[in-house]
C-alpha cells in the first residue's frame, strides 16, 4: 500500500497532497572549504564547523540562505543550523543552498532536521558507514506541499522555537542567579561573614565540620538493585540529577524480599547523601519524605544533620565553589578519584544561628523551585515540537 502524502497534522484549509521530491531537485550541495584552525576569536563572521557551537571567522565563504549538517565526527548526520547571510563553513560540514521556487528554506530546515539523522542512522547501521557522502542527502526522498501551507509551518516551527529560547534564557538567567548568591550569600576564603545578609542578623558565623554539624556518616547498602522488591526505592549516584540534584525515580524489580533488616539504611527527612568515589564524587542530595520511601546504595554516603543545624543549609553549602574545591583537592588518588567518610567529615564550613540558616536555606529552597519550574516549561515545550516534528511532516 502506498504510503500516504499528507501529514497526521495540518493546518485548516488545507487538503492536497504533498508531492515528492529528491533534494537534488529543489536544491544544490556542497562542503565548505575552512578547516578547524581559521577559527578567530571575536571574528567578523560566523563560523560554522561540525558542532552546536557557532565560532568566529575574519573571512565568509558565502552569503546567502543554507541549511547546514555535519558530514564526519561525533555529530555526523545532525542538522544544527539555518543560516541566511553571510558566513565561513568547514570542510566537513554539508550546506544546502539555492532553493527552488517550489521549496521554502526554512520549511526545508525544520524537514531536514526531522528526517535526515534518522537516515544517517539507518544506513550506518546497513553499512558502517561513519561519515555523510553526497547521495546520501541528494537521493534523499521528501514531502513539499504548496508554498503557503510551508509558510505557515516554517512560521509555526519559528515560534515554538522562539518560545524554548525565551524559557531557556529565562532558566539560565536564574540558575546564574543562584551561581551568583551561592557566592554572595556564604562566606568566601578568609572571611567568616557572608557579602549579602538577611536584614536583622549581625554576628560572626562560627566554623564548623561537617562531622560536628552531622550526627553519624554511614555507608549504604551493598545490595544489588534487581534483589529489591518492586515497591520500595533504591537510590543510586545515577539516580540524582546532575543539575537538579532532584530524586530521579529508580524501577526495582523482584518480589518476596523482606527488608527489615535494612531499616538503617532508609533515608529520613534531611538526610544528605554524598557520593563516595567516582567522577560523581562529591556529588549531593537532599532527601524530602515527597520522595517516598527510599533506601540509599554502597556507593552513597549518608550525613544525618543533627536537629540543631539546618539541613537546607547545609545541603545549599555543598553546592559552593569553597566545597567544589574541598572535594577537588580530598579525591585525588593514584587511581579512581573518592572521597570517605572520614574525609567529608572534615569539610569546614561557617555556620550562623539556627534562625538565619533557615531563612537562608528557605532562601534557596524556593529558588531552586523557581529552576525546576522552568526547567519543566523548557522541557515540555522541547517535548511538544518533537511531537509536531513527527506529525507535521510526512
């Protein structure tokens, strides 16, 4: 059976069938000829080589309206930018340019995006191939419906992009805020009060280790994952969010195991956990009671704040460039980096009254609920096109 010429989307109004195509009918191809070392700091120019990233160049190679994608490398097949204007191009990255009238570039970009990867992929796995040769995008099959129905799906695609954009900005905007009152809110190298102070609080902070500040540090459970019983949580280093530090929900499998006797390793409200060794070492997590019931693996070390500290507080403290570099300088090992319990407890760190590390750690509590808030806006909107690019498109 034929496969049919129209989309599971369209736009009202709109009911012909898409005609099909071979991109060498609607447009030309080529690589550019700059080589990885004519990147100029600050140059007049964009530079576009086999990467996200957009360099810097004193000379372009064309001026005009392009879809580019990598033909070699980590990011071979992926379709990065549009470019309308004038710009410098490297060797191993594929442009398609002078459209045909009967082709919207920017309707192309989004189409290309959505198809060709996937076809790379394909015929990698057909015949090993590790690069993007010419036929691979001339011979390449797509859907054109009229000019004014790609219009409108340029134009749509135009605005769900504009609008991650306008999230993300606004996510990097608060995460650099939090970078910046993580400086300003705890006290730097040699001082023992902060630069930015909750109005009505005075006093120098006392120094404190995190062994004083934490009743007991206590190694996990070495138990493999697949012996838990289906119900109750298993916490892992992989399972913590790189960015977040949020509880990202682990699946336990296997029935019929009593565990009673772990109770000492189920994680209570406050806890922090630390991961022991690894390249996640130093890595932390604050534990809620929202997380449910959790046990925490080998790998992870638990600190139990002791009920006259803060645990917002000092959970907040492990995210500053003073503990980056304590962990820096206590994991280096002949071998694989770590950190042991011993050594965690002796990360100083200054302490306040019981009253302004809460306000603190309130402080920041809400402010990461302001990230996390965007971060679910960028990533449902991010979650949105993908779905339209798969049905707007035949």
């Amino acid at each position: 059976m034929p496969k049919p010429q129209t989309p599971a989307i369209r736009f009202a109004g709109f009911t012909e069938e898409w005609e099909q195509r071979k991109i060498k009918d609607v447009c030309s191809i080529s690589t550019g000829k700059s080589n990885t070392q004519d990147n100029v700091k600050d140059g007049i120019y964009p530079f576009y080589v086999r990467s996200p990233i957009i360099e810097r160049s004193n000379k372009y190679l064309f001026d005009e309206e392009a879809v580019l994608t990598v033909g070699d490398g980590v990011g071979t097949g992926k379709v990065f930018h549009y470019v309308n204007g004038k710009y410098d191009l490297h060797q191993r990255v594929y442009r398609m340019y002078g459209f045909s009238d009967e082709i919207i570039a920017k309707y192309f970009y989004y189409l290309f995006s959505e198809k060709f990867y996937n076809r790379v992929m394909m015929m990698t796995a057909k015949t090993s191939v590790d690069s993007v040769r010419y036929e691979m995008i001339a011979d390449m099959d797509i859907s054109i419906p009229c000019i004014e129905e790609q219009k409108q799906i340029a134009t749509f695609f135009d605005f769900l992009d504009h609008l991650i954009s306008l999230h993300q900005r606004k996510y990097t905007k608060l995460v650099s805020i939090k970078r910046s009152m993580l400086e300003k809110m705890f006290p730097k190298n040699g001082a023992n009060v902060p630069e930015i102070r909750f109005e009505g609080f005075t006093g120098e902070w006392e120094r404190r280790k995190l062994g004083e500040i934490c009743s007991s540090f206590s190694y996990g459970l070495n138990v493999a994952a697949k012996e838990f019983d289906g119900k109750n949580k298993y916490i892992r280093i992989t399972d913590i969010d790189d960015e977040t530090r949020t509880f990202m929900d682990s699946d336990i499998t296997s029935p019929d195991i009593d565990l009673t006797y772990a109770d000492d390793y189920r994680l209570q409200e406050g806890d922090i956990v630390f991961a022991r060794t690894g390249a996640s070492v130093g890595k932390t997590f604050i534990y809620k009671e929202t997380d449910g019931l959790v046990y925490y693996a080998g790998f992870l070390i638990r600190g139990r704040v002791r009920p006259e500290y803060s645990s917002e507080f000092v959970f907040q403290n492990t995210l500053t460039e003073q503990y980056s570099q304590f962990i820096r300088l206590t994991s280096q090992r002949s071998g694989q980096p770590g950190v042991n319990a011993q050594e965690y407890a002796e990360f100083k760190l200054f302490c306040p009254s019981y009253q302004e590390q809460e306000q603190i750690g309130r402080f920041f509590l809400e402010l990461d609920s302001l990230i996390a808030q965007q971060q679910c806006k960028v990533e449902k909107l991010v979650r949105v096109k993908k779905s339209c690019l798969e049905k707007m498109f035949v």
